[in-house]
C-alpha cells in the first residue's frame, strides 16, 4: 500500500508514517502533489563474527606505550 502525504500534514503524522514504513507500506511525502521523498525502514545487518579463527588477545597490547617506546617509534 502506497501513502502519500504532502509535507505539512506529514509533519503532524510522522510518527504514525514511520509505524507504517516500518509495517512494509511504501510511505511518500510530496510537496504541492509532487513526491519528493520516500521513507523506508533501515535494514538491519546481521552480525558477523570479525576473522576466520578465535584468537584472544592480551588486554596489554591496549596499553599505553610507556616512554622509550614512544621515542622509538619516532
């Protein structure tokens, strides 16, 4: 189903036009009757696990670098 509001009675209704977006209905804003936007709800990713093997890492590779490090790396 189509809904197509003009912009200001879509300011009023806004959240009820994202309800609907967020049901699947194709939700258009137009201004003076010419369709100027579309809203459509945000696909979610799924998550994915980073790398292809567990690995831990040991919380001191967070570390600050103390100071010969640092002068090292200059």
């Amino acid at each position: 189903m189509v809904i197509q509001m003009n912009i200001a009675e879509a300011k009023a209704k806004l959240s009820e036009l994202l309800d609907a977006a967020t049901r699947g209905n194709e939700v258009v804003i137009a201004r003076s009757g010419t369709a100027i936007a579309r809203l459509v709800p945000i696909e979610r990713v799924a998550s994915r696990e980073l790398g292809f093997f567990p690995i831990e890492v040991d919380d001191q590779i967070f570390a600050p670098l103390d100071e010969e490090a640092l002068t090292a790396w200059e």
